[in-house]
C-alpha cells in the first residue's frame, strides 16, 4: 500500500486528520489524538502519545511491506493487529464518527 491508500483506508475506518496526520482520538475526549500515523518519504510510522504528551514510535514499516488483509482490509506489516487494544480503539473511533454522522454533529 502506497500512502494515499494507507490515509484512505485510515479515513474510512475511524481514524480522522489532526495535526497532518491521521489519527486515533479518546473515546472521552474526542479532540486529543492519542495513536497516529507518521507518513514519511520511504515508511510509514505508528505512534503513541506518551501520558507526558511525548509521542513515541511503536510500529513502522516500508510501503512496500504493507499489504492489505484479504478478509478485513486492515494493512498488515505495521503491527495494527498486534498491538493490545488497539482494534477496539478503531472501533470506538468508527462507531462515534458513524454516529455522529447519523446525528449531524459534523
């Protein structure tokens, strides 16, 4: 996957752009970005917000080690699937943007 097939996957399951970066937010608070992605020239990064506001790296990968999975489309070689909690956090993210939308909040 290519970076404009990473951030529209991103996009579409959850995620949503702040700070340049597509981005996971707290489900309590839902203006503070607390996982992004990092695209740069060659790889692409996940990263973390430390509870000290400092963001750290947990995954990266090149984009061409990133495919999608054939079954959920979700990219694998960035750790997505492996990290703890973080398929919930994507779907809490999902399941408020799709609301919100339902409701006209955005």
């Amino acid at each position: 996957m290519d970076r404009d097939e990473l951030q529209a996957w991103a996009l579409a399951n959850g995620w949503q752009m702040m700070g340049g970066h597509p981005s996971l937010v707290k489900p309590r608070n839902p203006k503070e970005a607390i996982v992004r992605m990092v695209f740069k020239a060659t790889v692409v990064n996940v990263e973390v917000k430390k509870p000290a506001g400092k963001w750290e790296k947990v995954s990266g990968a090149a984009y061409g080690a990133v495919e999608p999975d054939a079954e959920t489309g979700l990219p694998r070689g960035l750790g997505l699937d492996t990290i703890p909690g973080f398929t919930m956090l994507m779907q809490d993210n999902k399941d408020r943007m799709v609301f919100d939308r339902l409701t006209g909040r955005r």
